[in-house]
C-alpha cells in the first residue's frame, strides 16, 4: 500500500461519525482491531494504542488492507 493509501484510508476510519471499529490487515497475517480512534499516523507509519495501553506499530508496506469490522476477529 503506499503511503498517501495508507493515510487517506486511516483518515477516513478515524474521522467516521459516528467511529465504527475497523481492523487493519497485515501482510505477515496478523490484523490488528482498532476499536477505538487511538491511532497516530505519519510519513507511512502508525501506531495504534490498544488495551492496557499497548502500542502496535505497523506501517503501510505491511499493511494489506483496511476494513471495517462487523465484530471483534477472534484469535
């Protein structure tokens, strides 16, 4: 994904009103629920504060795409 991609896709998510939860899909298989619009973002990178305060930081060469969630993805 490059990165003007990334950030209009993650501007789009994050300025929703009402904030619907959405997960961003990465190319290693891992997907991260963004439940919440905890995330900074610039120069093709992010990071998403999650639960307890963890961070995940990924960035737009990672990034597969981004959806919005229908529920919370099960592990």
């Amino acid at each position: 994904m490059t990165i003007e991609q990334f950030e209009n896709q993650l501007r789009e998510h994050l300025r929703r009103t009402p904030f619907l939860p959405f997960i961003v899909k990465l190319s290693d298989g891992r997907t991260i629920f963004v439940d919440e619009p905890a995330v900074s973002f610039g120069g093709g990178r992010a990071g998403f504060i999650g639960p307890d305060e963890y961070v995940e930081f990924f960035d737009c060469e990672q990034v597969e795409r981004i959806e919005l969630a229908s529920a919370e993805p099960t592990t």
